[in-house]
C-alpha cells in the first residue's frame, strides 16, 4: 500500500474509487455475486457508520484482501483467478469501506463519496421483491447515454446505469 499515507482520507477515497471501478468492471454474474457477498456481508455484520463494530471488523476484511493479493498470482496460473475474482473484489470493497469508516470519519468529501456508492450497492441486491415494487412507482427521468447519446428513460434514483445500444455503464447519483 502507500504505507503512513494509507490512512489519508485522500488516499482512501482514491483507492476506493479504484476498488469500486473494478466492481464496476466486472461481467454482469461476477458483478452480481460481488454485490451479494457484499450486501450479505454488511447485513450480517451490522456495518454502517457509527458502528462500534468495524474496529472488530477491520482486521478480518484486511487480512482478507492482503492473503487474496498474496495468492492471485498463483491462482491466475492454475485457472482459478475466474472463479474467485467477484469474492477478491468484494473483500477489497469491504476493505476499503471499514477502513473509511475507521480512518476518514471525519473527512465529509471521502465519507460522502463511500457510503454513497456503498448505498448504491445496497440498492443492488435484486432478490428483494418489495425493491423492485418500490422502484416501478418512482418519478422516471430521461437521460443521455455518456458514451453513445442515446436516450434513455430511467427512474429518477442514485444506481447503476446501463445503455442498451452501447453497453456502457456509469453510475448516476441523483442530484
């Protein structure tokens, strides 16, 4: 890592932004068993803000990511890098989140941008029915693709956005 630095708000929200880019990059089953393991994470230990719990935490999501980074290079070359990538890049977001919140709690730029994107991840776990029954009330927008300019009509939230024609995903935050 960056050594002293690795504790800087700036440094966090940076390293963050990549972690969540390779999330973002993922094909659409390996991203979508990343945000379940995510979610079920969060859920089954009570992470949020002001939890006592993420000192406990800390540690186990941090020797997670540092035993994945040891072993990704032997596992990309017995072939099985594939199957564990959704879990190294969940363990990384979980890392890098506790991390935010016991180091940059009191960075409002660096928390914003986390927990707005954890948010959004949030929102992601499909299984939830009453979800999508909520969703299907919401205000609907209509946006231009970033890439490609088609035009788009979407619910007016904070989520992940995917341009049919191009392909492209971004993720919106509601204004």
């Amino acid at each position: 890592m960056f050594g002293f630095s690795s504790k800087n708000p700036v440094v966090i929200k940076k390293d963050f932004e990549v972690a969540f880019e390779k999330l973002r990059g993922l094909r659409d089953d390996k991203f979508n068993s990343a945000v379940k393991i995510i979610n079920n994470e969060i859920k089954k230990n009570a992470l949020s803000a002001g939890s006592s719990l993420v000192n406990t935490y800390f540690p186990y999501y941090e020797e997670a990511k540092t035993s994945n980074e040891k072993y990704i290079k032997n596992w990309k070359s017995i072939g099985i890098y594939e199957e564990k990538e959704a879990e190294i890049v969940a363990f990384e977001i979980l890392y890098l989140y506790t991390k935010a919140l016991k180091y940059a709690a009191g960075d409002l730029e660096t928390m914003k941008y986390v927990l707005v994107r954890m948010a959004t991840i949030s929102q992601m776990n499909h299984d939830d029915n009453n979800e999508i029954k909520e969703k299907s009330r919401l205000e609907k927008i209509i946006i231009d693709c970033k890439k490609c300019s088609q035009s788009l009509r979407i619910d007016d939230v904070t989520g992940w956005i995917s341009c049919p024609k191009c392909n492209h995903k971004w993720l919106r935050e509601r204004t």
